[in-house]
C-alpha cells in the first residue's frame, strides 16, 4: 500500500513538474506527510527537494534534506544542485565538501555553480581537480567549461577543453560540439569554428544556429545565408538569427524581405523578431512599413510586451514620427529603463531636447536609476539647449552615482561645456578622462571650432593624429569649419584633401558646405562657384544659403541670384533665399526687387522665421522678439538700453544701418536696430544677473552685424563676459573684442 501511494505521489509531483505552483507543491506535501512516513521513503524526499529547488524554495529544501535519516547519492546531489542553480556558493562548498561519496554529478554541479555565479577562476580549480581525482568529464562537464570560456572570451581555456574533449572522445559529441563553435565565434576564430562545424558528423538545428550567428557576428553574411539556405530543418530561432544578423550588417531590406518570407511559411514569430524587424524599419526610416509591422503586433498581442514596445518606440522616433511614438510609450503598461530611454533618445533625435530632459525628470519620479547611456543622452539635450545649469546638476548626479567612469556620460559632459561656452571646462574634463575615443577628441575640437579657436582646433586635432586616434567624418566638419571662419583657405584645403585621399572618408554634405564656406567667406566666390559646378551631387539647402550668405556680405550679385535660384528651386518654403537676397538687393538700394521679393513670399505663403532670443534666470526661462513689449520688466529694460546707447555711441559706436533691410527714414532705422532681441535678453541680464556671473543669450538666428558691434560696445562699458551662442557659432564677447575674432 505504501508503496503504491508513493508512486502515486511520484507521478502527482511529476504533473506538477510542469506547472511550478509553490501553493500546489505545499500542499501536496503535507498530504504526503499525512498519509506516508518520509523519513521511511528516501526516494520521495528526494523528489520533493528536487522540486522545491526548482521553485527556489530553498529553506524547505535545505529541511527536507536534513530530516532524511539515510540520504543516499542522489539526495546529497539534489540538495547541491539546489544550491548551485541559486548560486549560494557558500553553502554549495559546505555541501560538496560534507558529502561522504562524490560522483561526476557531484563535481558538474559544483563546476556548474562557480562558472554560473562570477566565479571563474573556482570553475577552472574544480575542474582540473576533479581531472586530478580521476574523474573523466562527461558532455555535461565540457559543455559547461566551454560555455565559461565563451562568457569570458578566453579563448586559450577554451582551446584546453577542446584537448580534453578529444583526449576522452567527445569531440563528435553534438551537444559539446554547439558550445565549442559558439566559443571560438565569439572568440573571433571563425576558421576554427568553420572546422569544427565541418567536423561533425551529425549536425542539429542548435549547431546550425550557432554557426550561423558566428558568421553573422564576424560579417560573413553570404557563408551564413548559404547555411540557412542548405539546413535541412529550420525553427524560429533559426529565421529570427538571420533577419537579426541582416540587419546588424546594414542589409535592412534584406532583413525585411526574410521577414516577409517567414510570415509566409508560418513560422511562429517572438518579441525578439519582432524587435529585429523594427531595428530594419528604423534603420530605412520605413515608416508605413513600420505602421503595418505595428498593426501585425498588435493583431498578435505582442503590443503589450516590454521589448516589443521599446522597439517601436525607437522605430517611430528613427522614422521622425516622435508622436507615434509618444503615444506608443505612453500606451506601454509596463516599462524599463530601456523603454524610457528609447523615449529619451528619441526626443533628444528629433530635436525635442526640452521634452527629453522632462522624460528624464518623470523617469526619476517613477524610480527608474538611469543608466550611462539614459544620463549621457539627457545630458546631449542639455548641451542642445545651452542649459548650464540642468547640465551642471547632472554633471554632480554622475560624479555621485559613479557612472562619470563610463566614455558615454565623460563626452556628453565634455559637449555639454563646449556648447555652453565653457571651453576651458570641457578642456579640463577632456585631460581628466582615464579613457578617450574618437567622440572624446570629436567633442572638444567640435567645441573649440564653435568658438572660433581656429589655432587651438588645428592643433588639437593634429594632436588627436599623432596620438593615432583615427577622425570620422564628423571631425573633419570640425576642423574644416574652423578653417572656414578664421579664413585659412590653404590650410582647410589641404585638411579636405587629406580627409578623402588619406582617411578614405566620402564626402557628405555637411563637408562640402564647409568648403563651400570657406571659399565664399573668404570672397572667393567664384572658386566656390567651380567647386560646386565640380561636386557630384548639388548642395543642400544649408549650402546653398551658405553661398548666397557670403554673396550678400561681399555684394556679389549674379553668383547671390544664382544660388537664390538653386535654393528656391530645391526648397521652395525656405524664407533663407528671399530673405538673403533682399538683403543683398537692399545693400545696393534695389528697393523694387526688395519689394518684389517680398510679394513673392507672401503669394506663395512663405514665412520668414522670427528672431527670438532667450536668457535663463531663476530656473526661468525669459523670451525676448525685436521691439517686444509683453515682459513684465519690460520698461526697466528699455530704460537700460538708453542709458546704453548714450554710453555706446560716446565710445564710438555707430549703427550699421545694412542690417536693416527696408525702406524707411534713417532715423526709423536706428530705431529698429535698437529693439533686437538679443539686445532686450542682454539688457535683461544686466539688470538681473548677478555681477560675478557672465551674461548667457542663446539666439535662434544667426546675430545681425549691428547686434554683433553693438555687444562688443557694451562688453567693455559694463566690464561684464557676454556669451551669445546663435544658429551659427558661440560668441564670447569681453572687453570689447569678439572670440570670433569679427569672422562668422
């Protein structure tokens, strides 16, 4: 009877195997005590240890086994496998080393208990231990070394246990020759991991995949696509590698043309492929292929998944949809750290910076610690903002939380001062750095280039060359820019050449509007005309209104008409040509092609960007427009500005009335000159700012000749570092003189 009743048992806990519910298992134990003597029935104990491990209810597993009178091999190895699964190394010793027989059991689960929980160098002791005892490893004990080996790129260990494997004959052993492919892949030994894969006479779907990802890894896209090509079977995992690996090697329509194909075949479809294939839409910034991608998730009921969400949030923000993604992310039921940051990031890409540093705020409140990547991507938007203060908290925030160590947080912090007009900062953080990449050097040439410093970008850079550190794309813009505002035409050239012929770096065009404006500014307009006609693409907007800038400056008509033209022509909303051009006419007093130009926007319904201007003060942020009267203080400001055009114009000043471009008395024109917005900003600080503090304006548009020797004026009446960071450089203006050295 008693015997039946324990097989009966056996099996009910065997059903219950399946389900894992702890109130079931107890329960089921206590009948068991109810109707059976344990202590009698040593192999149901050991039963219900093994269960009670596999529902981490190791207290009960630890009493059970202690009431065992006579526990036998397998009750001593179910009570250390417990411990070894949950990683409670300590105990796992005492267990081991208490135990009055051991086996190779015994000696896997201790392997497997160091090698699962951190501790590698105990893995490698016990396992040359348990080879000195005499015990022959078996596919178990490989596996688990070599999977070790793989976690911790050693590949000399993993070259060890591949002796070993072929020593006792497992080398044709497919569940040891899957970790061994795995391992050298990972390694970066693909040809070894060719051989073994080639090696083995019998090959499961588990090896293929394996093989398959370490080509995938190593960019050996044609030898992985083959491999699936020829697998005689083909699971999920094994579709899901292949549109994964596609679209980490750049090939994202190819990825889509898989996915097409695996929807086909029926294939079951998880969170991962489903991520993988949102990877690909936002990398083509495919965005109706997204939407239809979406609208199959949510048919599937994926849309309530943690990592499915995330993914469509970075999707939508990739595809410039920020508000399809908002609404996904604030849909998502469930979020981590990565669904906020993919928020963040997203903000801070489509050029939303003050929503991605209130993201970050209500981050916080939920109790979600940022990581390295969600601080230095906040920071980034802080720097995009000029916000000194904001950057500054978080700057403390990483010293405190430690996460300063990681290069991500150090560069946004080193952008984050260079955009703020603190170079010297960024420089100081930049020394302090213990590890520097290509953004470190980036960041800081990109920062002093913004600042005018064209000898200290040069020699920067030609430092970050000798240091061996390689430039991208984005340094060149730096230094050529640079080059471009202090007029070294040669020297910018040359850099330019070397980008192309030396760096084997294509041009995009960001470069070619650095060269479009270092020959123009220069008043080499028709050299700049023959570079343009000599490129192999037209120049975007930005480089076109870059030369009709400089045409407009030097008063260089016909080339000025050309680029118009072109600009119109590319982007018929832009109000840059008409404005730019006007000016142009203006200077020569064409006040009818003024007018006509003006007609001209306004049939076709093209609005000229109004100048704003802001300062920061209290945690407030005060928006000031030409001759505004809303601000509260707004008659204190004026009454400043007075009191300093009397001082300007006894120390010389004298307006520069081509900065106005209508036809109105002169008189009207000074008076228009007077009441810009960067003027009204800077006066507010005057009156507010404290003496010892620098006055901080950010300009949306690029600061107007008259504003520009107007705040050198006023720099040296008042003793007082004015920063002006416009659309186009920052301006550090202090004594009287300009850090742009009077070039932008």
């Amino acid at each position: 009877m008693a015997s039946s009743l324990s097989n009966h048992y056996s099996s009910l806990l065997k059903l219950w195997s399946q389900t894992q519910d702890r109130s079931h298992l107890k329960k089921l134990h206590c009948l068991i005590l109810k109707t059976l003597s344990l202590s009698a029935d040593t192999f149901l104990s050991n039963t219900l240890i093994t269960c009670y491990a596999k529902s981490d209810l190791l207290s009960y597993a630890r009493n059970l086994f202690y009431k065992i009178p006579h526990p036998n091999s397998f009750s001593w190895n179910a009570i250390l496998s417990a411990y070894s699964k949950a990683g409670c190394i300590p105990q796992m010793e005492k267990v081991f080393f208490s135990m009055p027989e051991r086996d190779g059991v015994s000696w896997n689960s201790l392997i497997s208990g160091y090698a699962g929980h951190g501790s590698r160098d105990r893995a490698v002791v016990a396992y040359r231990a348990m080879l000195r005892e005499g015990r022959i490893p078996n596919r178990i004990t490989f596996s688990t070394m070599l999977i070790l080996s793989s976690a911790c790129s050693s590949a000399s260990l993993g070259r060890q246990v591949h002796c070993q494997i072929i020593k006792f004959g497992f080398e044709l052993y497919v569940f040891v020759g899957s970790p061994l492919v795995d391992m050298y892949s990972k390694s970066g030994f693909i040809r070894e991991a060719l051989q073994v894969f080639q090696g083995m006479e019998e090959k499961n779907v588990v090896m293929c995949n394996t093989m398959m990802i370490g080509l995938l890894l190593c960019g050996m896209v044609e030898d992985s696509k083959k491999l699936f090509r020829e697998m005689a079977e083909r699971d999920s995992i094994s579709w899901t590698t292949m549109v994964t690996g596609l679209t980490k090697n750049g090939l994202e329509l190819e990825a889509i043309d898989l996915f097409r194909e695996m929807r086909a075949a029926g294939v079951g479809i998880d969170q991962f492929t489903f991520g993988s294939i949102l990877t690909a839409c936002g990398g083509l910034s495919a965005l109706e292929l997204g939407k239809q991608t979406h609208a199959y998730i949510s048919r599937t009921h994926y849309d309530d998944n943690v990592f499915v969400g995330s993914a469509l949030v970075d999707m939508y923000s990739k595809c410039r949809s920020i508000r399809h993604a908002e609404v996904v992310f604030r849909r998502m039921r469930t979020k981590n750290i990565v669904s906020w940051t993919a928020m963040l990031v997203g903000y801070g890409q489509n050029g939303c910076s003050e929503e991605a540093v209130r993201i970050f705020c209500e981050m916080q409140k939920h109790g979600v610690e940022p990581d390295d990547f969600a601080l230095g991507s906040v920071i980034s938007s802080c720097a995009n903002l000029a916000s000194l203060e904001e950057g500054t908290q978080l700057h403390c925030r990483a010293i405190v939380s430690g996460l300063i160590s990681f290069i991500t947080v150090s560069n946004a912090i080193v952008t984050l001062y260079g955009k703020c007009g603190i170079i010297e900062d960024s420089h100081r953080l930049f020394d302090e750095m213990q590890t520097r990449d290509s953004v470190s050097w980036t960041a800081l040439v990109s920062g002093y280039a913004q600042f005018g410093k064209a000898k200290e970008t040069i020699d920067l850079f030609e430092k970050m060359l000798n240091d061996g550190v390689k430039p991208d794309g984005v340094t060149f813009i730096g230094v050529l820019s640079a080059c471009s505002r202090t007029g070294l035409v040669e020297k910018g050239y040359s850099y330019y050449n070397s980008m192309i012929h030396d760096h084997h770096i294509v041009p995009v065009a960001d470069h070619y509007t650095c060269m479009i404006d270092l020959l123009s500014r220069a008043g080499r307009l028709k050299e700049a005309e023959d570079f343009i006609k000599q490129m192999p693409c037209h120049p975007d907007a930005v480089g076109w209104a870059t030369l009709l800038s400089s045409c407009r400056f030097h008063g260089e008509l016909e080339i000025g008409k050309w680029a118009a033209e072109n600009l119109i022509e590319l982007d018929p909303n832009n109000p840059a040509s008409y404005v730019l051009l006007s000016s142009l006419h203006a200077s020569r007093g064409n006040w009818d092609e003024v007018a006509k130009l003006r007609r001209g926007m306004r049939d076709k319904k093209v609005k000229k960007e109004p100048g704003c201007s802001w300062i920061k003060y209290k945690n407030k942020v005060h928006i000031f427009s030409a001759d505004d009267q809303s601000h509260p203080y707004s008659e204190r400001i004026y009454a400043e500005l007075e009191k300093l055009n009397d001082k300007m114009i006894a120390e010389g000043y004298k307006p520069d009335l081509s900065s106005v471009l209508h036809d109105v008395s002169e008189s009207e024109k000074i008076h228009m000159l007077g009441h810009h917005s960067e003027k009204l900003a800077i006066a507010f600080g005057l009156i507010f700012m404290p003496p010892e503090l620098p006055i901080r304006v950010v300009k949306n548009l690029r600061v107007c000749v008259d504003c520009h020797n107007a705040t050198k004026f006023i720099s040296k009446i008042t003793g007082r570092d004015i920063l002006v960071r416009d659309a186009i450089r920052f301006h550090k203006f202090s004594g009287g003189v300009c850090s742009c050295g009077d070039f932008w």
